[in-house]
C-alpha cells in the first residue's frame, strides 16, 4: 500500500507499511482532521480531507485525491470538494 499507480503521484512515494500507516492514523484520529472517502456513482473513487482544522477561524488545510483513474476526469472531485467546503 499505496499502489505503484498511486505513489507515483503522492509526495511521499515510498512503500508505506501496515504500521507506518496505523502511526499516521494515531495521528491524524482526532477532532482537528476530517478524512472521507468519495463515493460516486456508487463507486468509491477517492478520498477528500481538511486537517489540521482551525474552528476559530472556520478552516483546515484540504487535500484530495481520486485514486480511481477511470473518474480523473470527471466531476467527482468537484462534487466532493463542494461537499467538504459546505462542512467545513
């Protein structure tokens, strides 16, 4: 985990182990980071996040990323970043 297709467009694009990733967990598992996977078209295509979320300023630092490349290109990541942008 992550895929080759995946790591490659990540930052961090080294193999990342089952415990590298319960520590990033740990880390990120609390009131402040907003993690959702995106569903479209019944279809689980990505992820959408806010982290580090400041509520006395009402915003976190957002990131996404469509893993599916079939949905690249399609209004996906626009339909969940109006999601995300409404929650937040």
């Amino acid at each position: 985990f992550p895929s080759h297709d995946t790591r490659v467009q990540m930052i961090y694009k080294e193999f990342i182990t089952e415990e590298m990733q319960q520590t990033w967990f740990q880390k990120v598992n609390n009131a402040f980071n907003y993690y959702f996977v995106i569903e479209f078209e019944g279809k689980k295509v990505g992820l959408i996040n806010a982290k580090d979320y400041k509520p006395e300023m009402g915003f976190g630092e957002g990131g996404i990323f469509i893993g599916d490349q079939a949905y690249e290109h399609s209004f996906a990541a626009v339909y969940a970043s109006l999601c995300l942008l409404n929650f937040v």
